[in-house]
C-alpha cells in the first residue's frame, strides 16, 4: 500500500473532486452511481472507478458496495482526505500562546484534530486583526479570537463554526491605572492597542465621553506603558495581571454599562473560516466538541496537562 504523502503529492484534481464530496457524506449515506459521478465530474467510467478504488486502497474511505441497491460509505478518514484535498496541514490561527487559557484553547484544539487523524499547524499572531487579515488572506484556513471580535469583524465571506462559554478566550478584562499620577492628568492619558480588536472596542467605550488623549501600545506590554510612558490607564486581559503586580499601578472593572453590553463576548472564544472553506468547514464542524475543548483547556489551565500544539 503506497504511503498517504506519496499518494496525496501525485494525486489528480479527481480525485480532489471526489475526496471533497465523499468528505461531505455521513457513514451510511448512498454514493451517486460511477455513472452519475462520471457526467458530474467530466471523467469517464474507468477514471471514476481507478480514483474510488485509489481513495479506498489509502484508506480515506470504505465502500459498500450492495450490487443493483448501489454502493454506500461505510466510513470516512477526515485526516486523509483533508490531505488529498489540501495536501498539507490544516492552518490555525491563533494569539500569542503567552498565558494558560491560550495554551490550553491551542491543546485542546490540536488534541481533537490529532486524535481524528487531521494534521494541524498553528501560526501565532497577535491581534485580532491580523489574525483576520491572515485568513482573508489565505495564509491560514481558520482563525481563533473572541467572540466579541469574531462577530464585529466577519463580512459576508467568512463565517463562525464554533462559539466557546465565556472565559474561554481570556479571564476578562479590567482598566488598569498609573497608581500615582502625574498632576496634570486632563486630558487622561490612555493607551490603545489598535491591532487588538477587543482592546481597541472595549478601550473606546469604556472611554466614551470623556476628555482622553490616546496612545498608541502593545497591551502586552500595558506594565511598561503604566511605569515608564505617558500613559495614565488602559485596558488589558485579566490573564497577563501577573505583570501588573507593582504597587505603582492599581486597577477596576469595566463599567457595568460596557459589561452589560459585550455580554461576556470580550472572554469567549470563537473559531471563525472563510466561506469558501468547504473541507475546513466540514473537518472542524465534525471534529471541534465544545464540551471536549474547555474540559481539555481546562486541565492545561490547573497544570494537569502538558500544553501541545
């Protein structure tokens, strides 16, 4: 039996066709007749045949074939025939892994693929938006961020496939303070993270209407800002609070105005696809349990599982 990387490098656009409807179908559903499957797909009778028999000999599918009642799938390997369709790993998204709940959202998420047989490959990047821009982009097939962010920034060719409870994506988030402020502190002096959605949005309401001058920084980064820059306040994630631990700087939460309104959207994660992803779609649809996914982060987060991604 030849091996799925020597099989996948050689395999043709049919048998990408029918790897992608067959990637479609549920175990038990009847396949078209290779007749039907030949005027569909332009080929003849004999190509059909030799790629039905190729996808089984890899071992993407197994047909049961029951003479004049047709042939039905028996099974499917998600994992072989997103390689044949793709020919590489599935590309995810995701923030800087620089805190637990990411860790662990990354685990669990490359855990579930793994075990369905999915070969996956995380890209971290930071900010929401770029993350957008790197899907829309084609450099990965799917992107995680909050749910706040995921609803704000999708248009009409992407698509959520998965929304996570609250205080999956982060903690939450609180505004940070200069303990000891400069005397002139009107207008207040507030950083800004424009590559972060979530931050960008929270920091412009929870600010809205106040006398404000803002500065451009990297939330990552909010406990330098709040010691050495000019910055009087911002937001950042509960998450990377460990920074924040100088007496210098004190800190609240979001105003029960802005709270009410994001609805816990600011903490919950969301897995997000372009439209046109069909295999991705359907791959992460059947594979990505919620329950699964924040039981696995969960033990990432309490130091019972090594994170891995």
């Amino acid at each position: 039996m030849a091996s799925i990387n020597s099989y996948t490098n050689e395999c043709t656009e049919l048998d990408q066709c029918l790897a992608k409807y067959l990637l479609k179908l549920s175990a038990g559903e009847k396949l078209p007749s290779t007749r039907e499957f030949a005027e569909s797909m332009d080929a003849s009778l004999g190509s059909i045949s030799t790629a039905l028999n190729n996808l089984e000999e890899m071992g993407a599918v197994n047909i049961n074939r029951r003479g004049r009642l047709g042939s039905f799938l028996e099974n499917k390997s998600l994992g072989i025939l997103w390689s044949i369709i793709e020919n590489g790993p599935l590309v995810i998204a995701q923030t800087l892994p620089s805190y637990k709940k990411c860790e662990g959202l990354a685990t669990a998420v490359y855990s579930l693929l793994r075990n369905a047989g999915v070969e996956a490959y995380f890209t971290f990047i930071r900010g929401s938006i770029n993350r957008f821009k790197a899907l829309k982009n084609g450099q990965c097939h799917a992107a995680i961020m909050s749910e706040l962010a995921a609803d704000e920034l999708i248009g009409r060719n992407e698509e959520i496939i998965l929304r996570l409870p609250p205080e999956t994506f982060v903690s939450g988030h609180n505004v940070f303070y200069r303990g000891k402020q400069r005397k002139s502190t009107k207008p207040l002096r507030v950083g800004i993270d424009n590559a972060s959605y979530d931050v960008k949005f929270l920091t412009e309401m929870e600010f809205s209407g106040m006398d404000v001058e803002y500065h451009q920084m990297s939330f990552v980064q909010i406990d330098s800002h709040l010691q050495e820059s000019a910055v009087d306040a911002a937001i950042s994630d509960l998450d990377h609070k460990e920074l924040l631990n100088s007496g210098e700087i004190s800190s609240r939460p979001l105003s029960d105005k802005v709270q009410a309104q994001l609805g816990g959207r600011n903490s919950s994660a969301a897995v997000i696809i372009r439209k046109d992803s069909e295999p991705a779609r359907i791959v992460l649809s059947e594979v990505l349990d919620a329950g699964e996914i924040v039981a696995i982060q969960q033990k990432v987060v309490d130091g019972e599982l090594v994170p891995r991604y």
